[in-house]
C-alpha cells in the first residue's frame, strides 16, 4: 500500500460510518416507538394515552424522514466531499427525536 498524498481523504470510510450511524438512530427510534406502543396496548385505552402514542408515532416518522433523506445524500457521494447536513435538517430531527420520545415518556407514565 502507498501512502496517499497529504490532505487526501478516503471518501468511502467516513461516508459509510455516518450512514451507519443513521441506521443505528432510526433502529433506537422504532425500538421507543414499538415499547411505547407494547405499553399503552397493555394499560389500556384511554384519550390521553391514544394522543401520546399518535405524538410518539408522528416523531418516528419525523425521524425516519429526515434519516432516510440524510442516508440517501450520503449514498450519492462520488469521490468528493459528502455534503454537510443542512441546519433545517438538523434542526427538524432533533425535534422529531424530542417529540418521539415526549410521546413515549407520555405513553408509559399515562
């Protein structure tokens, strides 16, 4: 192997953690989302629990969304720089985070 020049990068490794990392996200999300619903399902049905399971629900798909559109930019990197995560995007997945797991505080404190 010879080393490569100075300043230049490998443009597949770091891509491929990040999108990863999304990946890894995204399952943490659908793992609140499923124990949210197993225990608004075993408490019963009520007004309140249905809002917070709908909030929980919303804020996973947020999440999914906002992944999705994040792991799709990243698989389209060529041999340059991966495009950064643009503030709006960020912005809109940490409040879909905040919201899904509000929702699942919400479902199992009922």
């Amino acid at each position: 192997m010879t080393p490569g020049v100075a300043g230049e990068r490998d443009p597949g490794l770091q891509p491929e953690r990040t999108r990863l990392a999304w990946r890894r996200t995204t399952l943490a999300s659908t793992v609140v989302a499923v124990l949210a619903g197993k225990a608004g399902v075993a408490g019963g049905a009520s007004v309140g629990l249905l809002a917070a399971g709908v909030v929980c629900c919303a804020g996973w798909v947020g999440v999914l969304v906002v992944a999705h559109r994040r792991i799709r930019g990243l698989a389209g990197v060529g041999a340059g720089e991966p495009s950064r995560l643009a503030f709006r995007d960020a912005v809109a997945f940490v409040v879909c985070v905040l919201v899904t797991v509000g929702g699942g505080v919400g479902v199992v404190l009922r």
